[in-house]
C-alpha cells in the first residue's frame, strides 16, 4: 500500500464503547497528526507527533487517547464518547513539523457517528 | 481567532466559467498550502508557495502567494464539474504554527 491509510472507514458506536482508530503512512515521514472535521467547521487540529513524541495536543477531552508506537502507524482510542464527537476524523502525516516540510498528506479519514 | 480566513464560504458555477478563491490573515506566512478535499476523502495537496509574488500554474489552476506573505489566491479557469470540492488553504507563519483556512465549497454545475 502506499501513501497514508485508516481503518475502519465507517464506525458506529455506543457512548459507553471502547474503540480504536488506525492510521498507517507508508511515506517515510517523521511527523503524524490527528485532525477532527465536522460540518460547516474549519479543520481542528487534535494532535501531532514528531519523531514519535507527542508535540502538540489542542486541549482535547482526555476521552480522545492518541499512541504513536512507531513513526509509521499512529492510533486513535476512544471511550465513552458523546454524540458531538461524531465527525470526519483525519489522519495525515509530513516529513517533519518545520517550514516547507508541514506540506501533509492525508489519509481517507474514519468517519465515526456516537449514537 | 481564525487566523486564515477562506472568501467566498460558498461557490455554485456553471461549467466554463472562471472563479477565485481568496485566502486572508493578517499574519505572515513563511509558506502557504493549497488543498482539495472531494466528499468523503482527506485533502489532497496541490501546491506550496514559500516567496512573496510567486505564481504557481497547474494545469487550469494559477496560485498566488501576495507580495507581502501574508495572503495567497487561487484562480481556475474554465471550470469543470471534475474542480467540485472544498479547497483548503494552509499555512506556516513565522512562528513555526501551522494552520488551515476555513475553506471554500466548490460546486460547479455541468
């Protein structure tokens, strides 16, 4: 596969659920990024990794748990979600954090409804 | 506070028609991003522009970054139904932050 990849596509989940999001990037990249993309509303970034360390994190709700294991692969868990957290969320990833090398590359996004 | 404020919010046009999209802040970007986002898909990149005046073309799509750092247009001449989608723009400024545009949803109508 190439490019940046997310899985699942779809999710449906109860606000008591567990689940993880998935985010692979076979880029050769060093930063990876977690954005939230709800309707009529600009892009929101949640939080990015350089090199595997937690860089940024946009006062989300702690009930949004990122883990990146390695440069290549960066979850999402999430648990007792609330219905405003349904949404389009987007993976990307870019060669570093700096100047020109923020251009990022996106994966097709999980989108996630909380019933 | 947005710093990157995308005019218009809305765009409906008939197919062969030309547009421009604006991008605005009043902060100075050391480069500056245009992306396209088709339903149910991430953005896409389309280009980078790092010098204030530069002009990028890509086939029927023409980029400016203003002389001044701190806006950039995008142009699209003769527009096809293929152009529909939510165009992004996206920027690093001097303080090394990275921000996306509020966005502009493109229909153009065959």
């Amino acid at each position: 596969e190439t490019g940046v990849t997310q899985t699942p596509r779809h999710l449906v989940m109860g606000m008591t659920n567990k689940k993880s999001l998935k985010c692979e990037q076979h880029l050769g990249h060093n930063a990876m990024y977690w954005y939230k993309q709800s309707a009529k509303k600009p892009l929101e970034l949640m939080f990015v990794y350089s090199l595997e360390e937690r860089v940024e994190n946009n006062s989300v709700p702690s009930r949004f748990s990122p883990e990146c294991p390695n440069s290549s692969h960066l979850f999402l868990h999430l648990h007792t979600l609330q219905p405003e957290d349904s949404a389009l969320y987007l993976c990307a990833s870019s060669r570093e954090i700096t100047g020109d090398s923020y251009e990022q590359y996106f994966g097709p996004g999980t989108r996630l409804t909380v019933t | 506070t947005q710093l990157l404020e995308q005019s218009p919010q809305f765009l409906s046009i008939q197919e062969g028609e030309n547009l421009t999209v604006y991008c605005n802040s009043s902060s100075v970007f050391s480069s500056l991003q245009w992306y396209r986002q088709e339903p149910g898909e991430g953005p896409v990149l389309l280009v980078t522009v790092v010098t204030g005046g530069e002009v990028k073309k890509l086939k029927r799509l023409t980029f400016q970054f203003g002389d001044a750092r701190k806006d950039s247009s995008l142009h699209i001449t003769a527009a096809q139904p293929g152009d529909t989608g939510l165009y992004l723009c996206a920027g690093t400024n001097t303080g090394n932050q990275f921000y996306f545009g509020t966005g502009t949803s493109l229909t153009v109508i065959p």
